[in-house]
C-alpha cells in the first residue's frame, strides 16, 4: 500500500477518483479488482467494500466484519495492540465461484475466513453470514503485519505464510477443496526464515495435471561464500495435484523444488553488484498462458548505499534452472557443488502426468512415488543453477534515491514501432513512477526513461492507501501539450500527436497525421513536415526582484529527460549565464541567493533533448532597488497596492498582506514574511498570497492603497537617476535581512 492520499493535480485534470471509505477513513489490507464483474472489492479493518467500476459510478457497500465475540478481549490479554492487533484486518479476498468470494481475516490473532455472496455480473449485491465462519489458520498470518502470499485454483488455496500465533512455522500450505491439507516438513533446508512475496499458478503444458504452483520469497542463504544472514531470492514451486507420499512425506510436498533468483548489475573486474531482498512480483500474462513475463522489484540489504532494481525473467528460463543439475552438500563441512550421481525416476519436482508417465511405468499420484524419489526431494530441494534475468541485467536501477521502490504491475501496450511494457512502481511516499525501457538496437544497453510521476476505463491503475484508494488514469496525454515536438519528446507509448493535438494512441487507427518517437524521441525525425519552431516561447514576461534579497526564475521542462540552460540577453547581445555560489542552477529554475542590479536582463531558459531544442520561458529581470524598497516598508501604514499584480512563471505578487495594513507597524510585516517563507519556502508563497487576501483583504483597503504603486515608481525613477551621477562599484550589505524581495 501507498502511504499518502492523491494531491490536487491529478483531481483537477479529471484524472482520479479517490475512495476514503464510508466513515473519512480506511485502513486499507486487500484489494480485489474483479474485471468480469467491474467490481473493486476492498478488505480493511473490521470491514469490506464493494465498489462499481466507472469513470461516474459512485455506488459502494459496505459490511462490517468484527473477530467473532470475546477474540477481542483473549488477544489483549496476551498483550497485544488493542489497535494494530487485535481487530479483523481482512488480508484475503479471491474469488471463489462465479457468486461468492473467499474472505479472509486476522480475527485478532485468530484467523477466520467467510464467502461473502456478491451475485452475478450486473448486478450489485453484498452480504456476508458472520455467523457462517471457518477456521483461517493456513490461510492468512495471525499477525496482521506479516507478509503471505496465495493463489486459488480449482476450488483450493495454495498459501505461504507463517501459520503460527508466535510467527515461527513457516510453510506452504494447500487447504480447502476436497484433498486433504498439505503443507512443507518442518526443515531449514525447505524453508529458511522465508518471507513470501507472491504465489500464482502457471501451467507448464495442455496437461492439466502438470500444472505447477509459483511461490516467490526470500530466505535466509545456505550457500557456499555468503556471509551470516544473507539473503537470498527464490523461485519455489510444488505440482498442483500432489497429494503426499504413502510412507514418505505423509501430507507433506513431495514435489517441491526452489531455485536461486539473481538480479545484479555486472561491475568492474566480474565484481557484480547484487539485489538480494524481493519487494514485489507481477505477472505479466501473454497471449501464451504457459509464458508470462515475471517483473520482480528487488532492493539491496547493503550498508554501502541504498539502491533498488526491476529484473524480469522469463518462464523457459526458470524451467530451465529446475530442469537442470541439483545442488549437494555432503555436509557441513563439504562445498556445494552440482549433484552428479543418479537421479531416481521419476525425477523429483516433476508431477504425475500423461507427460510423465512411460510405457510400463506409470503413477496415479504422488503416491505411487518410489520412497527413493521422496527421499532424494526431501534432501535435494535446492537447484544448482540460478536463474539470470533476461538480458542478464535489470531493466531498470535507482540508487541513493529518497524513496523505496515498494509494488510493481505492468502494462504492455502496442505503439506505432512495436510493443512496450509501461511500469507504474509505487513508492513509500506516495507516489507513482511511470517507466518505460527502451533497448538500443541490437545492443545489450537499454535506455530508462520515467514518463511521468505521479503523486497520487477500463485502462486506470489502483493505488491504495490508508487514507482511501485512488482509481488514476493510465495517461493525461493532453498535459505534453498541442505540439508535435513536445508529444514526440514525451515517449510515451500511450500517446501519439495527431495533427492537431497530443492524444490517446489506438493502434487501429489509421490517421494519416498521427506520430510517435518512443524509441528515438527525435523530433527532426517524426515531425519534419511541422513548424519545430512553433513550440518556442517568445514572449517576455516581467519578473521584479529587489536588491540584496533572493529571487527565482522558475523553469521546468515537461520531459524529465531533457537538459536544461540558461542565456541571457543585454542590449540585444546574449551569454551564457554564469552559475557561482550567488546564482544557482535547480531543477526548477535559476535561483539568485543575492540580486544584483547588474543581474537585470531578459533571462532565457532552454531545453535540450535528444538534438533538439527549444525555448521553454522568457523572463524580463527588473531589479527594484533595495533602499527605495527599504524606505516603503520602514514608514507607518506602508505596503504595495494590490494592483502589483503582475506575476510570471517563477514570479510572486509584490504586495504587503492586509493585516500589515492594519498593524500601523513595519515590525509586523517583517515578522510576518519572514515567518512564512521560512514555514512554506518561496516554491508555495503564491498560494498563500491567494489564501491571505481572500481571508483578509477587503475593497476598502484595496482603495486606500490604490496610490502606493505610483509612489513607489517615482521613488525607484530618482533613485536611478542618482545613481547614474555617481561612480565606482556599489557595494553595501543588506540592511533589512527581514523584508523579502521580489
């Protein structure tokens, strides 16, 4: 889950809908998005939600699910939160037929689970029997802040979890359905400290009785060179249909197998750099069922920097690992190495299946297993050979960033030169990275690049919170603006210029106009027949800034790509401005610590961005000179008229706030700048300018200092015109470090 509600910008681009529960707020523990029913299911504490999916819906229901009476009253006697731990956080929701769900909950560390009726498609339905309960353990940790993971298939749950009230037992269980529960020995060498990420079924052929169920986790590493408590990533899996052994693994796997999962970046010398700790998994369903693409967030768990990577891997890869030699240790005191004796048949991991079976060696089941096959699974369960991502490297790294890289989906959307997979990431702050990759040729090098980041129909991702959870569009195409240039530099798959605007790309649509520059983003190239130089800013706008004080020329560029610099232009001459410690580059513009009056000129901000180049703003400079505004701001009742209204991209309203007038005293308007630019910082002033004098300005105040404006243009004029008499270099300290400039 997301850590912090959507802000306004994505609300007033009619991009987002936001759902905070039925009582201001939801604590927010599973979510179901059913597709067939365009229905959002929602799982928090002590309740379920049933939303209807719609860019205007609004319907929702709700049931309330408490643990069953007196769980409450045991779980703080054990000395548990009454208010982290010991309520019915709802952590499961899967559907379990075509008119109910399967809902699971912590009970106050005693879990229990109810089919909640939801009806058929089209219609809007939600009721639960609280009295109807069953015995959640296997299903769902008792301890709500504990990860699990789960899938469903053919009427039973495959789980993995630690199904224990002290959070000890780790294993993978298989409940439910008409087959007896099934679960892993208890054996550091199956399970070592694991932590399960996620679970899916994929099948590996038309056999259905060859279907395999996917566990993703990490465990504590029992390989040769690692360190103590090292971590390590696995791919485990278990047959669908085993049932146990008949002697040997009594109710326990008989087919369960675990590989090594590598996500690294290759270093200098063979010196990799590793991803050890998994954050998340999705799986990227094909047109081929039997090989999704596996995109897996990992983290490092290094002391030296704090980085996080995206590997994807791909089924044949993994089959090929599990395939392969099995890893062997003789004991504690031998190297791993590759298990080169015989290898009983059937082969251990594989199922019992038409493609298993030979002539005159036939199995029903698991049963029917030799006790040697059991015997060797339960002391070989580890593969030798790791699996590599594909391309060998992760397609996406971030390192030393502010934020953690938490939950991953996917989607693959058709452009105009091909295919390409848009990550949308979640982070802990609340936000959304929007990413794409884009491979260079025929070369291994790929290129990263985040469309967007979005702090937070059928096409809308889901992002929860424990405020509420937010449906966000996948796009706002309309925000790279009307340009072909601009829609071109974007890169974004879901885009394409269309001749008149930036606009939502449909690969069917056969628009002769219609131009895209995923892979290149060069527009010489895409838009050749257009006027580039449409896209430049020609226009001055007046900044006022005042001496000795700081001020901020602000400039963004819609790509996050591009690069940014700064000319400017004196008597019709232009120069590269000269950043030192007293002017400064940003990211959002040119900051100047300590105004200058020679600073005054027409400041021009350009972009540059594969070749090509553009004029984003045009800022004319004037500098106030600071003993003229010193004098204004030292007499009783002065300020600036409300008319100094004037403000430009990175500029601010020059006025004194209304209760400065009242106050008769400069000592308060001082105390009252310097108070807030030091509580908000320059970036939001205009907001609170705008929130000031509609709380407190009025017209007949407004009328009284209709003159101060002229007043203070005749006392700049004189002051220029003394200065021009005199000569040598200005240069004196600041004497009002309260007042702020602009």
């Amino acid at each position: 889950s997301l850590t912090s509600p959507l802000p306004a910008d994505l609300l007033s681009t009619n991009r987002s809908s936001i759902f905070s529960g039925h009582h201001g707020q939801l604590t927010l523990t599973s979510v179901f998005l059913d597709e067939y029913r365009d229905r959002l299911f929602l799982g928090g504490k002590d309740v379920l939600y049933s939303l209807m999916l719609g860019p205007t819906s609004t319907e929702s229901k709700e049931l309330y699910w408490p643990p069953l009476p007196g769980n409450r009253e045991n779980c703080i006697q054990t000395g548990k939160d009454p208010q982290t731990d010991c309520a019915n956080f709802v952590r499961l929701l899967q559907p379990y037929n075509r008119t109910h769900l399967l809902a699971c909950g912590t009970g106050a560390f005693q879990p229990m689970c109810a089919f909640v009726y939801v009806g058929h498609r089209g219609e809007h339905v939600f009721t639960i029997d609280p009295v109807n309960v069953e015995n959640g353990r296997g299903k769902v940790p008792h301890d709500p802040s504990f990860r699990f993971a789960s899938t469903f298939r053919g009427g039973e749950l495959y789980t993995g979890l630690t199904a224990d009230f002290l959070g000890r037992d780790s294993v993978i269980f298989r409940s439910m359905g008409g087959r007896s529960t099934m679960r892993t020995e208890t054996d550091q060498k199956l399970l070592h400290d694991p932590k399960f990420i996620a679970a899916h079924v994929i099948p590996d052929n038309d056999d259905r009785d060859d279907d395999k169920v996917y566990f993703f986790f990490t465990e504590k590493a029992s390989e040769p060179g690692d360190r103590e408590g090292a971590i390590h990533t696995r791919v485990g899996r278990v047959c669908a249909n085993d049932v146990g052994g008949q002697r040997v693994l009594v109710n326990k796997w008989s087919t369960f197998i675990k590989a090594r999962l590598v996500c690294s970046v290759p270093g200098p010398h063979g010196i990799d750099t590793h991803f050890n700790q998994l954050e998340d998994v999705f799986l990227l369903r094909t047109k081929d069922e039997r090989n999704p693409d596996v995109y897996a967030i990992f983290s490092t768990i290094s002391n030296v920097f704090q980085g996080f990577a995206v590997c994807v891997y791909r089924m044949a890869d993994i089959r090929e690992a599990f395939n392969g030699p099995f890893a062997h240790k003789e004991g504690p005191d031998y190297q791993w190495g590759a298990y080169e004796g015989r290898v009983p048949y059937p082969r251990p991991g594989v199922c019992p299946s038409k493609i298993t079976n030979q002539p005159g060696r036939e199995f029903g089941s698991t049963k029917d297993f030799p006790d040697s096959v059991l015997q060797f699974a339960r002391s070989h369960p580890l593969m030798w050979r790791p699996v590599f991502p594909a391309l060998r490297r992760p397609v996406l790294v971030q390192a030393n960033i502010p934020h953690k890289l938490q939950q991953i989906v996917v989607d693959r959307v058709e452009a105009e030169d091909g295919h390409y997979d848009v990550m949308f990431i979640g982070t802990n702050v609340g936000t959304v990275l929007k990413v794409i990759t884009i491979q260079n040729g025929n070369s291994l090098e790929t290129e990263e690049v985040t469309l967007e980041e979005l702090h937070v129909f059928k096409q809308a991702i889901y992002v929860g919170s424990p405020a509420g959870v937010a449906q966000v569009k996948l796009h706002r195409c309309e925000t790279y603006g009307k340009a072909c240039a601009e829609c071109c530099l974007a890169r974004d798959p879901y885009c394409a210029w269309d001749g008149f605007t930036c606009a939502q790309y449909t690969p069917n649509n056969k628009r002769r106009y219609r131009r895209q520059g995923i892979r290149h983003g060069n527009p010489a190239l895409q838009c050749v027949d257009q006027n580039l130089s449409d896209v430049d800013v020609t226009e001055d706008d007046v900044v006022y800034g005042t001496e000795n004080n700081s001020t901020f020329l602000e400039c963004v560029p819609r790509s996050p790509q591009a690069s940014v610099s700064w000319l400017v232009q004196r008597d019709d001459r232009k120069e590269e401005v000269k950043l030192d410690d007293r002017v400064m580059a940003t990211e959002q513009g040119l900051l100047f610590r300590h105004l200058l009056h020679e600073d005054e000129g027409v400041y021009i901000c350009r972009s540059r961005e594969h070749g090509f180049s553009q004029t984003l703003v045009r800022l004319s400079l004037q500098v106030l000179q600071g003993d003229a505004v010193d004098e204004l701001m030292s007499r009783d009742n002065a300020g600036f008229s409300d008319s100094i209204k004037e403000r430009s991209a990175g500029s601010y309203r020059a006025w004194m706030p209304c209760t400065a007038y009242r106050s008769g005293t400069s000592s308060h308007s001082r105390l009252w700048f310097k108070d807030i630019v030091q509580m908000i910082g320059p970036s939001n002033l205009p907001h609170v300018e705008e929130y000031c004098e509609r709380m407190w300005c009025n017209d007949k105040l407004r009328r009284k200092h209709k003159s101060m404006l002229e007043k203070y243009r005749q006392a700049q004029e004189s002051a220029r015109k003394a200065r021009s008499k005199s000569s040598g270099e200005r240069n004196r300290m600041p004497r009002n470090k309260d007042s702020l400039g602009h």
